[in-house]
C-alpha cells in the first residue's frame, strides 16, 4: 500500500507561500481553440486574504493578446529534489496593468525580464484558486490499492 505520506496537498497559505518562494513558472493560456505554455520569470503579491496578483512582463504576442482579452489562464511552478518535488497550480484571469499606482507597486518587486529582451507591458493576474502537493520519492508499491467492498 503507498504511504499516505507520498502525496500531501498543500494548505492554501503554504502554497501561496511556495509562489512567493520562487520566480520562475509556465503560463498555460487558450487561444484559437489551441493550448499554449510559456516559461516566464514573475513577482507575486499577497491578495491579503485573497489568493494574491502573479505579475510578468510582456512583449507583444500571445500573452499580451490573452491578457488584453481578459481570458482565464492556468499558471504552474514546480521544484524537485532527490527526495522528492512540490507543485503548485493557480487560476486567475489575466489583464494588462495599466493604473500608475500599481505599476510602482510592481517596480517595487523588482520584476525585470531576465533575458536582454524589450518588455515593456506587465500583465497581471489575479488569482481565484490555488492549490499545491507535495511527492515524496520512494520505490513502487507492489501492489494497486484496493477498493473498499
């Protein structure tokens, strides 16, 4: 039988806690019907209770065009060690920053593009759901989990 310890779902704070950790994650848009992923580099800002704002920067493209539209993206970041790997998935709807106020706001996370790359646009989204789980490695059980008769 596996070890309930092998996978545990991350509480709500501990996963927004994971985002704020780190910098780099892959944002999952739809467009055209078509699904596209793209690694950014971001800054995340506490919602005070909500689920919080993940910022990037943008040339024009894809993800300026979803952001513009206000569509619903997927964002993911992962990390993985030789014992084992966490994984945080967050919802949200993207959207061009464009009020003064919080432009600063993100001038003061110190989100630069980390590629010598004109990125002038920052796209924000916020966060309607967030949720993590953390794998701890270890040899294949032998046999499947068996269903309660």
């Amino acid at each position: 039988m596996p070890s309930d310890a092998a996978v545990a779902e991350l509480s709500q704070p501990d996963a927004a806690a994971f985002l704020a950790a780190h910098r780099f994650g892959r944002l999952a848009m739809v467009l055209a019907d078509e699904p596209h992923i793209v690694p950014v580099n971001y800054a995340w800002r506490d919602g005070r209770g909500q689920s919080g704002t993940l910022y990037i920067r943008s040339a024009p493209g894809n993800k300026l065009f979803t952001a513009a539209a206000h569509k619903r993206v997927a964002f993911e970041v992962d990390e993985v060690s030789k014992e084992g790997a966490t994984s945080v998935i967050a919802y949200g709807h993207a959207r061009i920053v464009s009020d003064s106020a919080e432009i600063a706001i993100v001038d003061e996370l110190k989100l630069r593009p980390w590629v010598t790359t004109w990125k002038a646009e920052i796209i924000a989204i916020d966060l309607t759901e967030v949720s993590g789980r953390r794998f701890v490695f270890g040899p294949e059980t032998e046999s499947a989990p068996t269903e309660p008769s």
